[in-house]
C-alpha cells in the first residue's frame, strides 16, 4: 500500500529577531512516505495581516522513503516589523497535483505588539 506523509519544523534564529536584522529559518522536512515522491515546496511568511513578506520555492525536491531534508533560509524582515509573523509551508505532490502538507509550522516572534 502506498501512502505519502511529509512532516516539518522550523526553528528561528535568533529566537527573538529585530527588526532590519537577518532572521535564519532552519527547515527540517521529513518524509514518511511508503516510496519516492516528487514535490515542489512552498515557504511562506506571513505578516499579522495574513500579508506575505518572504516567499520561497523549491521546484522538483525529491523525496526518498523516510528521508529528511534540511534547509537554512534566511531573510531581511522590514524596519517595522512587530508582533509575530507566522511561517506557512506547503509540500505538493508534484505528479497528483495534491497537497501533501499544507500548515503553520512556527513563527517568527519579534517580542513586540
């Protein structure tokens, strides 16, 4: 029986980022899927707004049975940024055309509201 599962976690560097300084995403996307699965990964940071502030794509990843893929990404937040950003990741199954992972999986917490 073939089935596809792909988890993720992030962890932001620094935890608590200021505004006008590099703020480091650490991806950790693991694939729990019964074969190999080709897919196109979106990262997307989100401000209070539900605006877009940082978006990146990763076209044709392929992932192995139980393989686990890192990835540091890193980007300039604004000047005025504030409050908690949320960090959005979707995994596509590139040859279903279906989402194999479509969430929240952090946020980008500048300590201020």
């Amino acid at each position: 029986d073939v089935t596809f599962k792909i988890d993720a976690k992030v962890a932001v560097n620094p935890i608590v980022p200021k505004p006008n300084q590099r703020v480091l995403l650490n991806l950790e996307v693991t694939s729990a899927s019964t074969r190999a699965v080709k897919t196109d990964i979106f990262l997307t940071v989100l401000n209070p707004e539900g605006k877009a502030v940082y978006e990146s794509i990763w076209e044709n990843v392929l992932f192995h049975e139980n393989e686990v893929w890192n990835l540091s990404q890193g980007f300039l937040p604004d000047s005025d940024a504030k409050s908690s950003w949320t960090v959005k990741l979707r995994v596509h199954h590139k040859e279903a055309n279906t989402p194999l992972l479509d969430q929240v999986i952090g946020t980008v917490d500048f300590g201020t509201k």
